[in-house]
C-alpha cells in the first residue's frame, strides 16, 4: 500500500514511518509530497493542521487514519461526510489503552463516582487529552478529569472509582510510542472498507 504520512517527523510519526516500511508499505511525506496517487494516509501532526491535511486528501478521494487529537471533530466528521471518503480517527491507537477505555465504562456502572487523571509529554498541546475525554464520554457519568504535562512522561491514563469501603483503579501506561504501531497498521487495513464518512475509535475495529 501506498501510504502518504502526515507528520513523519513528530515523536509518533518517527516511529511510524520506519515501522510501516517494515510492515512492507510504500510511505511517502504527505506535506511535501502530498496524497495524490496513495491508496491512503495517516496523520499525526497538530491540532491546528489536521483538518488541512484532511482536506488534501478528501480532494484527492483518498481515505485518512487520524491520530492528532484537540481539533473539532465535528469538523472532520462533516468534511468527510461531505466528500464521500472514508476517514478513521481514534484518539488512542494503543490497543491496550481500548481495554482500558472499555473496563471503566463497564466499572461505571456499579462505582457512584470516578475521576480521571491523565498524564503527558510537556509538548503535548490539548488538555484533557482525546483519550481522557473519550474515556469520560463513554462512562456517561461526568467525571472530573485532572491533566499532567510533564517531561519524561509519554501517555498514562488512570480512572479511580471510589465505592463505599474500596477503591478501584483502572490503568494504562504508554512506555514508548511504538505501542501505537499495530492499532495504526490495523486502520490502514480497514480504513479502505469503512462506510463513506467518519469512523471513531478502535473498537470498531476489534
């Protein structure tokens, strides 16, 4: 597959870019070399310069894998519908940190309350960040979220629920980015057979 990557030289897309070549992909650089003649594209940039990205290749007919997070989504959601092009975004690509998502919303069902604390890279720009919100969303019960942005740190999500005489935490720790790798191969698979428009979330893939 050919493959235009958006981002090839951020923190996840240096890690992207070798090892989608070893997963036998033709990469090439989406903003210099653009999406033009790709079978699809994957961006991981910024938040202010996704929906550009996305636009070049919904020009072009040519399904996107997104993995920035803090942009609107809606606005993704409605360009996509518009052209009539497969577009996939998840806000985490960690294959673990779906589980996690998916064992607090069941423990959101029997814990009455639950906070969410999310840790990051300084340089992370959106707080809360696409998983913790995504994470809140999917309990439905509200939950405070509290942010970290500190160096040394890469993705770490907690949800503490708190019961009457007991406590119980729900974690995930992202220890290198290479930890994305197989939910993003998995989405370059699939993006090409999704319905027209804007799939959110692993879990529609798993």
């Amino acid at each position: 597959m050919r493959v235009a990557l958006f981002g090839s030289s951020g923190k996840v897309g240096s890690v992207l870019a070798p090892a989608l070549s070893g997963a036998g992909h033709d990469v090439v650089d989406g903003r210099t070399d653009g999406p033009d003649g790709c079978d699809a594209a994957v961006d991981f940039t910024r938040p202010d310069a996704v929906l550009d990205n996305v636009d070049r290749c919904l020009a072009a007919a040519v399904p996107v894998v997104i993995g920035t997070s803090g942009f609107e989504v809606d606005a993704l959601r409605a360009a996509a519908a518009g052209a009539g092009v497969p577009c996939f975004y998840a806000p985490n690509f960690a294959l673990g940190a779906v589980l996690m998502m998916r064992f607090a919303e069941e423990a959101a069902k029997t814990f009455p309350r639950a906070e969410i604390v999310e840790a990051h890279h300084e340089a992370k720009l959106d707080a809360p960040s696409g998983t913790a919100k995504s994470t809140a969303a999917r309990m439905g019960t509200d939950p405070a979220i509290h942010s970290i942005r500190l160096p040394g740190l890469v993705a770490h999500q907690e949800v503490v629920f708190g019961g009457r005489g007991e406590v119980l935490t729900i974690r995930h720790d992202t220890l290198s980015r290479e930890a994305f790798v197989p939910g993003v191969l998995l989405a370059l698979e699939r993006v090409g057979d999704l319905p027209p428009g804007l799939t959110v979330g692993l879990d529609a893939l798993l």
